[in-house]
C-alpha cells in the first residue's frame, strides 16, 4: 500500500525567519498538495545555546503571511505532535539507548581533553579531523564500572567500517560515500539532549515523514541518517536535495550580502505574492517563458523532477521586477489598503483615512505602481502628491554633478518671460475649472497652455514644474494637477510666485 506523503521543514527559532526557509516551505508544500499529501511544520529547538525568545512565533507569522500553510505545527496540533523537539526530550534518550542495546550504538567516556588532542594529532599528521572509535571496543565490564562511576559520556553511532552508504537522491542521482571516512557521529549529548542527527530521523520516523526536501548543505549529514534508519531497522524517507540559494558572486546567501530576514521583505514593502513567486523561479522553470505565477498555479504545474540544480542566484533586481508585476496586477482597492501603512509612517496618512482621501490615496497608488518596485517605493516617491509647501533646491558643494544642470535651469525659468507667461496662462485656466479635473481635463490643460505660449515643452513645461512640484523632474503634471486639483493646484502656484516674486 502506498504511503500518503507528507513533507515538512523543520526550521530552528535563532533568531529572524530565514528566506531559505521559506524557499524550501514552499517547494515542500507544493510537493506535497500535489500529490495529495500533507505539509508539517516542526520546530527543532534543542539547541539551548542559539534559542532566540520570539524567534518561533516570528516563523508562525511568516509562512502565514506567505500562504504557506501547514497542516500540523505546534501552534495547531495534530496526530504526530508534539511538534517542537524540546517537548519531545524523553523520546530521544531512549531511542539512543535502544540502539546500544542492539549493538548499533555504543557510549564513549572520551573527555574534551582528549578529544581536543586527537584533533591536534590529526591535523599535525594532515588527516581529517575525526572520532577514532576508542570507546568503541570497551568491554561491557569497563561500561558498567564507569557508568557506575557516574562519569560522563555521549552515545555515538557505530558506523560501518566497510563498505559505501549510497543516496538515492531523486534529483542527482546515486551519491555515493566510503564508510571508513564517516566518523561514529553522537547522537545523545553529555547534558542529555539529542544531536540534530538524532532527533532529526526520530522525529521524520514517527511522523511518517515520505519525502524529505531540504538544501543540499545536508548531503554531508545524509549518509549517517540512511545508517541511523537501517540501524533502527526503519524505512527511510526518499531523499530530495535542493539547490542553494546564492549570491550574485555564487557564494551562499548571507546576511552579509543580501538581506535574508522575511521580516525585512516585509517591512519593506514587498507583497507576499512577488516573494512567493520570485522563490518559486529558484531551482524552478514552467518553461515557454512563463515567469509570473500565483502559488495555487505553482502548485498545480509543479514537477519535482524539474528542479534545476545549477545555484539560484538571489537577485533583488530579478524579485523587485516580479514583485511589480504583480502590484501591476494586484486589485487597486486592495493593494492600497496593503499601501497604507506606509503612508502613515511617512507621515502623509493619520489614522483611518475618510472615502475621499483613500479614493486619492488610491489613485496616486494606481499612478505610482508602474514604475515601484515595493509599496515602501510607491509611498517615496509620493511626497510630491502630499507637500504643498517646498522650495526649489539650491546648488550645494554635496549636489551631485549630474543634478546641477536641473536645478540651474529650474531658477531661471522663473526669471524668463516666457516662464511668466506660461504660468500665469496655466493658471488662467485653472481658475476657470472645476474642481474636480480628470487625467485628460488637464493633459488637455496643458497642451492648451503650450499651443497657446508658441514654443517648445521645455520652455512651457519646466517653469509649471517648478511651481507646482519644486523639483527638475519627477510626477508627470496631469496626473498631479489631477490628483491635487483645483484649489490646491492654484494655491501651490499663487505661494511659489509670491516666493519667487514671479
């Protein structure tokens, strides 16, 4: 009878919730929906020393705001739980000690002393650093006397001597590694608490975990879980190694050359379908030159035996264009409320806005979402649409070079008669308006303005920029005039030709 799969990841809570995380949530989740099965979240948390307070919740509400949800985790239960390794602690001990009663496993006495000279040894002879099976042959007599003694020890593996450990990895293939060059790896430390190793193949075994699925940093340990399930005399998981993500010099991804915090994607301002879909093209193709997906259409089209082993490179550049295809895509009424927070804390929304002021907020957000790469960008790039006091920029020994020019010109337009001219036409015309001017009112307006000047845009366009923006370039004028209309639109003028004396 064919197993129902489930997958699962098993992150530890060590502080921010990782994007490799997440990369392999997904490919974990899309397998397993595929196929019917079952997506389990576990958290591996016996590591004391490295336990952020926080750290697991922060996990919950990532995978959450991904929908990359889980059918059983600590926070939801399920038949296999509990599902963090702290409230596992018992099971692990007495499952180690199974196998030393089987003979698969034995205790070593060695102390840190020791061991730390072995290791000295070992790299003065040019050798591998590695457990040399001291406590290996002890007698069950010297065992009991030490144990009796009450001195301290680890369990480790008994590794075969002989022979090969083979992977059937579904991805790469039979990887294939020599016995005699795999330590005997512990398995329960001094203090009582299991190695990953341990816990790992303990916990996919009563899980009924089908199908493990993690980065290939893993292959190294791999061999020494495929020995720790024949040595319970269990069925192994099939194993499927996934390519790491890379940074653009194809080292591993770092914090210390790409931002690796879920939280920070978040916090600026990406939306969870670009990220999703961006992690999706990690490893993965649908081919024909599709790269813009949902995740219920990764999930349908998903084919492990797909996946492409070649490292994925973690560009910010390739996720910035993905996650504006889809605030392109987004529903305008829903990507602004997403937005919103954003303007609130730059300061150009307070408190819940009314309908009138989310029906601008909205608009500017349709106007400003082709060209952004993140909300956070949209809400930068706003301010032109929110401040109606400024002054022109004036020419500093910091200005940038390229910068000069513009803000040169910008000042003397408004000493040029034809600038004069051109305002004072421009806001003639407004005056005459109604409030409320549509996009093609006030293309109309302006086009109107430049006919009736007689020369070129620069001379008619540039003046009217620096009275209602302050700034050599930026916002396309119909979609401001628009957006800030009638009054404001006349205000901005009348205060900048008082400043200026224009």
């Amino acid at each position: 009878m064919e197993r129902r799969v489930r997958t699962r990841i098993a992150p530890s809570p060590t502080g921010d919730p990782h994007v490799g995380t997440a990369y392999i949530a997904l490919f974990n989740l899309a397998f397993a929906h595929k196929n019917g099965g079952d997506f389990i979240l576990r958290i591996e948390d016996t590591d004391q020393n490295r336990y952020t307070d926080g750290s697991e919740k922060m996990i919950f509400d990532a995978l959450k705001w991904l929908d990359l949800n889980y059918e059983e985790g600590p926070d939801l239960g399920g038949e296999y739980g509990p599902y963090r390794q702290s409230e596992r602690f018992d099971l692990y001990g007495d499952y180690a000690k199974q196998l030393v009663e089987k003979g698969e496993a034995y205790y070593c006495f060695c102390t840190q002393d020791r061991l730390e000279k072995l290791r000295e040894r070992q790299k003065a002879m040019g050798k591998a650093p590695g457990y040399d099976g001291h406590c290996r042959s002890l007698s069950q007599e010297e065992i009991d006397a030490k144990l009796a003694a009450g001195e301290s020890y680890v369990i480790r593996l008994k590794m075969p001597y002989e022979g090969e450990t083979i992977i059937k990895d579904r991805l790469r293939g039979d990887i294939v590694f020599e016995n005699n060059k795999i330590d005997d790896q512990v398995l329960l430390k001094a203090d009582g608490y299991p190695t990953y190793h341990l816990a790992n193949v303990v916990d996919d075994y009563l899980m009924k975990i089908t199908h493990v699925i993690r980065a290939e940093e893993w292959i190294a340990s791999t061999p020494k879980h495929i020995q720790l399930y024949k040595a319970f005399g269990w069925e192994a998981p099939e194993f499927i190694h996934m390519p790491l993500l890379r940074n653009s010099d194809r080292t591993k991804i770092s914090k210390r050359k790409n931002p690796v915090s879920l939280n920070w994607y978040q916090e600026e301002g990406y939306l969870k379908e670009g990220i999703v879909n961006f992690l999706g093209l990690m490893g993965y193709s649908f081919g024909e030159n599709k790269e813009i997906f949902t995740l219920q259409e990764f999930i349908d089209g998903f084919d492990i035996d797909k996946v492409a082993l070649g490292g994925p490179v973690f560009d910010l550049v390739k996720l910035g264009w993905v996650n504006n295809q889809h605030m392109r895509l987004k529903d305008l009424k829903e990507l602004t409320e997403l937005t919103l927070p954003f303007f609130e804390k730059a300061g150009f929304v307070t408190g819940i806005p009314t309908e009138k002021e989310f029906d601008t907020i909205s608009k500017i957000v349709e106007i400003l979402r082709e060209g952004a790469q993140t909300m956070k960008e949209i809400v930068e790039t706003s301010e032109v649409y929110f401040k109606d006091e400024y002054e022109l920029p004036v020419v500093t020994e910091e200005t940038e070079k390229k910068e000069v020019k513009g803000i040169e010109r910008l000042h003397s337009v408004l000493k040029d008669e034809i600038g004069k001219k051109a305002i004072n036409l421009f806001q003639s015309k407004i005056e005459a308006c109604e409030e409320e001017i549509s996009i093609e009112h006030a293309k109309e307006l302006l086009k109107e303005t430049l006919e009736g000047i007689g020369e070129g845009p620069g001379k008619v366009y540039m003046p009217l920029r620096a009275v209602l923006t302050g700034l050599p370039k930026g916002a396309d004028l119909y979609n401001l005039v628009a957006i800030i209309g009638r009054e404001r639109t006349l205000n901005r003028i009348n205060r900048m030709k008082k400043l200026y004396n224009i």
